[in-house]
C-alpha cells in the first residue's frame, strides 16, 4: 500500500510518502513552523511527490492529521488532503497528533504507560494515556495540567509530546519519576502514514478533532461557508 501522509497540525509541515510492502518512508520532508503552512504545504507536497517517484494517482489512500492542534494549521492539512483525495479519486483519512505522538512508544512493547500532551494553553493540555500495549487509560481530552498529573496513578509513564516536558515539570515529588520525557514539536510523519495504513476508512474521517472550541471563532455570517463538523468529546 503506497500511503501520502500529510501533518500541518502543530509546529510542523510534513509530508511523507509510505510504501508498506518494503516498510520504507520513501521520500518525506519536514520543515518546523508555527504559522505559514498554507504557504508552505503545496509546494513541499511537489517536492515529496517528485522525490518518491509515484503520481497521485498510484496512491492507495491519503492519511491526514485531524488535530489537536492549532485551528487553522489543520484545516491546511485536511483541505489539501481532501482535494488530492477528490482529484485522484483515492480515500482519504484522519488521524489523530495524540495517537500518532503515542504510536512508537506503544510499539516498543514496554510495561510503561504512555501519556501524549500537547500544549492547549491557558495552563491546559490536550492529553491521552495508554498503557504500554496501547490499551486506553485516559480517552482523549483537554484539561489542567494539575489534571493530567493525575494520571500518576497509572505509574511511571513514558511521556511525549509538545507539552512533554511541561508534564515532566510539575511531575509530584512523591510518584516515581517518567521513565522517558520525548518532547517533540509534532509527530513523526512516518506513524502517520502508518496509523494511516491501519485505520478504516469508513471510520477513521478527515474532519477537525476539536477538544474545544477554537479561541478565534468565525463571525456566524461566515459558519455555512465551513464545512458542517461535530467536535469530538
């Protein structure tokens, strides 16, 4: 399966395109950012594609990230996810920044939990916790840091994430230390496309996976132009 994976939903604009026969990231890029992804994401897409060697129509299935993430950032990703989708006539689906952040710890088969955070603001995170053979302990969900440092109680977790070292800091004296602290900017593009490959696509849908609603909201005169989405809880 020839998998285009596509993440413009937090600091980063990455693309990647996956080959799951060889198991070979065959041409990917990333560039860190926290704003201009609309910008940036077409022609880098250009660039990957070339590199790879494979036209749009070849694909099996785009896999785009749906957020947490910044508003506008994502939209970036699923509009052009759901356009190449539509022109190559190839399905296109949606995976979460937690699940893919997740995703290559759970693969390492440890006993440890493990807990993604992403920065939400406001002393708040988008949070999930799974256990090390990705068993869920916490469904995803945007609370207070003080909150997430309940998740303690499921042990000494690996921790990952933007807001990694956030959780790593206000880590209680009196719990046993995170055995690993992975802060990272977004997810590696490469567990993208393989959550991409796993998922169905009947369920797994490109659409914004809103914890809450974005501080900048559009005036009601604009809302029919958008797309009609329910936000996930």
């Amino acid at each position: 399966m020839l998998i285009l994976a596509i993440d413009t939903a937090l600091d980063a604009c990455a693309a990647g395109v996956l080959d799951t026969r060889s198991g070979q990231l065959i041409a990917h890029e990333s560039q860190p950012m926290k704003r201009g992804h609309a910008e940036a994401l077409m022609p880098l897409l250009a660039r990957v594609m070339q590199l790879s060697g494979i036209g749009f129509p070849e694909l099996d299935r785009i896999a785009v990230t749906t957020g947490p993430g910044s508003f506008t950032g994502l939209r970036v990703g699923l509009s052009a996810g759901r356009g190449i989708g539509l022109a190559a006539g190839k399905p296109v689906v949606g995976v979460t920044t937690l699940a893919a952040y997740a995703a290559p710890v759970v693969t390492q088969n440890g006993d440890a939990p493990v807990m993604a955070a992403i920065d939400a603001r406001h002393d708040h995170v988008y949070f999930q916790a799974v256990s090390g053979n990705g068993t869920s302990l916490q469904r995803p969900c945007v609370i207070p840091i003080d909150d997430a440092i309940d998740a303690a109680r499921f042990g000494a977790p690996h921790l990952v994430g933007n807001a990694a070292e956030m959780l790593a800091a206000h880590w209680p004296a009196d719990a046993t230390a995170p055995v690993a602290v992975d802060q990272q900017p977004a997810p590696e593009i490469s567990w993208v496309a393989w959550l991409g490959a796993a998922v169905d696509p009947q369920t797994a849908l490109a659409r914004p996976f809103y914890l809450r609603a974005p501080d900048a909201k559009p005036q009601s005169s604009l809302m029919g132009a958008l797309d009609q989405t329910q936000p996930a809880s």
